[in-house]
C-alpha cells in the first residue's frame, strides 16, 4: 500500500483513536472522525481498569438457570428488558447459544489469546506518549463476599489461569492490611498480578490523540452520514460534503452498524449498558477493587471515588435505570461505609455481540473496508494491541496474532 494513502477511522473512542496513532506512525495519511470529542463517551466513563485478565466471557452455562431472576430484578449485577428481549430474539437465541461449556472455552480462549498482547501494545504508545501521571500501578483486587461465592467461581478462575493470568488468593486479613478502609464483608478474593489502572482515562485518550494530531493526523468532529464504495473508492459524506478515502476503518462502538448497513453489512450488535456512580470521596482505597455480589468495581480517579460495572441489556434508547445507580450506591456504601456524597451518575453503551468476541478485520463487501468494534467490556484494555492489528491488516501485514475468531463473516 502507497505510504501516501488516505485512510479514515470512523469513532474516536480509544479503539479509534489507538487505531489512528498506529495508522499515522506507519506513514500513512489518517482523518479520524466523530461527532463528539476523543474519549468522552463510553470510552470515558468504565471502571479505569487495564483489564488483561478479563478473559471469562458474559456468555456461562449458568445463566440458563439465572435467566427468570435476571428478568425480574432490574438492579442485579446482570439484567435483562423483558420487553426488549422479546423485540430481539434472533440475538437473545445467537447469545445462548454460546453459552455451552464448549463455547465458553473457545470464547474465553479467544480473549486471553488477545488480552495477552494487550499491556505489550499500549507500552509501545507508552513509550512515545507520556502519561506517567495518569497510570497506576497498584493491582486490582476482586472480592467474593462468602465461601460458597468463591467456590462458585472456581471454574472461571481455572479458565483465566488456563489463559496466562497470574493471580494470588488473599485472605480476609491480608485483604485488611492492604484496604483498610473497606468493611469486613467479603470472605476472601484475588490480586490480579502485574494488573494496572487509570486515575483520567479521557485525559489519557487525548494524551494519544494528541500525539496523532501532532504528527499530522487530522481530526474532523461530525457526523458521517453516508458512505459510497467500489474496490477503489471508498467517499464519505461528512457535513453534507463528499470526501474519498482509499481505506476506512469503522470504529463506532455500539453505532458502528449503522455504518455497517450502508456498506451492506449487518451484524447481530447489540449493547452491554454500564453505569458509574461517583462520590466525591478521595483516598479511601490505594487500588481498583471488584465486588463479585453486584458485578462493578470500585476505582479512585481524579474526579472522585467511581463505582462502574454491572451489565444491563436493554438497547440503546432506554432511558438510565434508577434502580441500577442506586444498587450500585447502596453497595458501594456497604463496602465503604466511609463514602461522601454522589457528584453524579452515568450510563454508557459498551458495544457488544453475542458471542462477547469483538469484529477486527476487513468487510466480507470491500477488502479496503475494516472493522474494529463489539469489544464489549473490554475495550478501553484492547484499545492498543487491535490498533496494531488494524494497522497491520491496512498496510496489507501479517499479524502475529490468529485473528480468524473476530472475522467478520462469522454470523453468516
């Protein structure tokens, strides 16, 4: 491929812009565009975590018996609309179906073949952009509140173990003397070894955007509201003005197939909900920390104390759920009794497919047409390693990753 090539990247989440810092150090020419500014949406509200570990899908075995509890509370740690899961069935049914045990292997295979690139990619920005005063390095701590909640989750550890994770089992007073902050309500839990976290994750976004604008990539905050291809020609209609770029890349989140459609693409995309409470509180705790009982974490940033988690799936439209924001504060306050007053409550769209396995790769439509999104969860942890892949694949490079479970084509 031509050095002198215009390539244009679709969503300026971290995935985005990470795709567009590799794209622009490879030497070629980068519009990235978005109608908001770089890393203020779902990219900028999840719980801070460089989540190298996460490899345990939302898909499990168990939930064929958890599903009559997950329709009828609305504020447990995973939940489900009723009503939008009956108007999208042929999803909810492509969900279960990669809930076998079988299934859940290869997915969670998958992902740690993935996340264990993940901290290698970001340490070769890292060393380019300096963001030293926006990384933490004090490791993630998950809590599990009884014994029998601990036994309970002895399958996934195994499979996160399987995956590389190094972890260690803490005790309760082990889990004292490094937070003694938290009330004694947990049982035990794990160190997540060699994790890390962020205090800004939107100061550290444009800290990589930044450095892609200062090497001469370009930024244009709009819409894309149309896209035209050949194998030759790919335009864009951005602010009722048509521009043609030789490759673009799509990552739009949980809007990326609304792009997808002009392209003659459709995927089965749908999204995880989250939500964030932040209090005003300040060194209560020294590092992330997960709270098996409701699913989120809680994680001391620069604004404030932020409790982030838990899924909710219920499209796009649904107004915030109440009942979730105050689960949330309500346990976050069992855990630390010590917590202030909420600043404010957020809810972001995690993109996300029913096998919980992201797309990276070219369209089956036009091989000069990319995909990078449905990292679900985890996106702000593989924002790094699939812009190295993406920047591979544009400049028609192997990759040193196998890449076929995120292929497009895969729900054909």
């Amino acid at each position: 491929m031509s050095k002198s090539a215009n390539v244009a990247v679709v969503g300026a989440g971290i995935v985005g812009i990470c795709c567009a810092y590799f794209l622009k150090k490879s030497g070629l020419n980068v519009t990235l565009i978005d109608k908001n500014e770089p890393g203020s949406m779902t990219s900028y509200g999840h719980a801070c975590t460089f989540a190298d570990y996460a490899s345990i899908p939302v898909n499990s075995s168990k939930l064929f018996y958890q599903i009559p509890s997950m329709l009828a509370k609305s504020d447990g740690p995973l939940s489900v609309d009723l009503f939008y899961v009956l108007k999208n069935l042929n999803w909810s049914f492509q969900f279960l179906k990669n809930c076998t045990p079988k299934q859940v292997n290869y997915i969670s295979s998958s992902l740690g073949s993935i996340l264990s690139h993940s901290t290698l990619a970001y340490d070769e920005i890292f060393k380019e952009v300096d963001v030293t005063e926006f990384i933490k390095k004090e490791e993630c701590l998950y809590l599990y509140k009884t014994e029998q909640a601990f036994k309970n989750e002895i399958e996934t550890t195994n499979l996160r173990i399987k995956n590389g994770v190094k972890l260690k089992e803490l005790s309760r007073n082990e889990i004292k003397d490094l937070e003694p902050n938290l009330s004694e309500i947990y049982y035990n839990g794990h160190l997540f070894l060699g994790s890390r976290h962020t205090n800004n994750p939107q100061a550290l976004s444009k800290k990589i955007f930044d450095a892609f604008v200062s090497n001469g990539g370009i930024f244009i905050q709009s819409n894309v509201s149309n896209l035209d291809h050949s194998q030759n020609n790919i335009n864009l209609i951005i602010n009722s003005n048509e521009k043609k770029f030789d490759k673009v890349v799509i990552t739009s989140g949980a809007w990326s197939n609304i792009i997808a459609n002009y392209i003659g693409d459709d995927f089965p995309l749908d999204t995880e909900r989250g939500y964030h409470v932040l209090f005003e509180n300040f060194n209560l705790i020294k590092r992330p920390i997960g709270w098996s009982e409701s699913g989120f974490y809680l994680v001391q940033i620069d604004e404030g104390l932020r409790a982030a988690g838990t899924v909710e799936i219920a499209g796009l439209q649904k107004p915030l759920n109440k009942k979730r924001v105050q689960m949330i504060e309500n346990q976050a306050r069992k855990l630390l009794p010590k917590l202030g007053k909420v600043k404010k409550d957020w809810i972001g769209f995690r993109p996300t497919l029913p096998d919980s396995l992201p797309i990276i790769g070219p369209s089956q439509k036009n091989k000069n047409i990319f995909y990078a999104f449905g990292h679900q969860h985890i996106g702000w942890t593989l924002g790094a390693i699939t812009g190295k892949i993406i920047n591979s694949l544009c400049n028609n490079l192997k990759t040193n990753i196998n890449i076929d479970p995120f292929r497009s084509n895969r729900f054909n």
